[in-house]
C-alpha cells in the first residue's frame, strides 16, 4: 500500500514520470531479493551457532573477563575501523604504483624517497 501511495504522490508531484515507473520496480525486487537472501543465509548460519552453543561459551567468556557491553562494542568498531583504514592504504599504494610502473605522471615524492 505504501508503495503505490509513494509512487501516486512522486507522480502527482513531477518527481517520478510514467516511463520510469519499470525500471524503479526492478531495482526495488532487486533490493528486496538481496535483502531475502542476506535474511535466509543468516538463518542458515544461526541453527549451527544455536545448536554448538557458541553464544552461550562466548557470552560467558566475555563475562569472565569483566568487560563492559560499551567496552566490547568500542573494541570491535576501533578493529573494524582499522581494518578499514588498513585496506584503503593499501588499495592507494596499489594505485600509486601501477601508475608508476606504467610510467603514467610523476611519482609522488614519498615513492621517489623509498625507490619503489
């Protein structure tokens, strides 16, 4: 019901024109499969992780070690904010020297001082 009552009023209002109704359709069932397979594939996982009682041995592991659900939490979006810097480095480098080799532009003077 939403999504006729947001196309009827992105009609009436000039954003959403006749002919660009079929593509706006396929790219929504293509969110929303992707949005299903995500779901289905971590109902698949979840039953083994139910079933070995993985939670129950990390939740009491973390309670062993005193630490705070914040603290945890912290912990895990500074590793995963590293990890991320980390692969974004090594992606520019990666460009850099491509470029270098390829002999495109001038090396960049960090390049040039490291006889990369």
């Amino acid at each position: 019901m939403s999504l006729l009552f947001a196309t009827l009023m992105g009609m009436a209002c000039g954003f959403i024109k006749l002919r660009d109704v079929v593509p706006l359709l396929r790219d929504t069932m293509t969110t929303t499969g992707a949005i299903f397979c995500i779901a289905a594939c971590a109902k698949v996982f979840v039953s083994p992780i139910a079933l070995t009682g993985l939670s129950n041995s990390l939740a009491a592991a973390l309670g062993q070690v005193n630490v705070g659900p914040w603290m945890f939490i912290a912990d895990a979006l500074r590793a995963m904010i590293a990890s991320s810097v980390a692969q974004i480095g090594a992606r520019r480098i990666g460009r850099i020297r491509q470029a270098a080799e390829a002999g495109q532009g001038n090396r960049p003077v960090a390049l040039q001082k490291a006889r990369i």
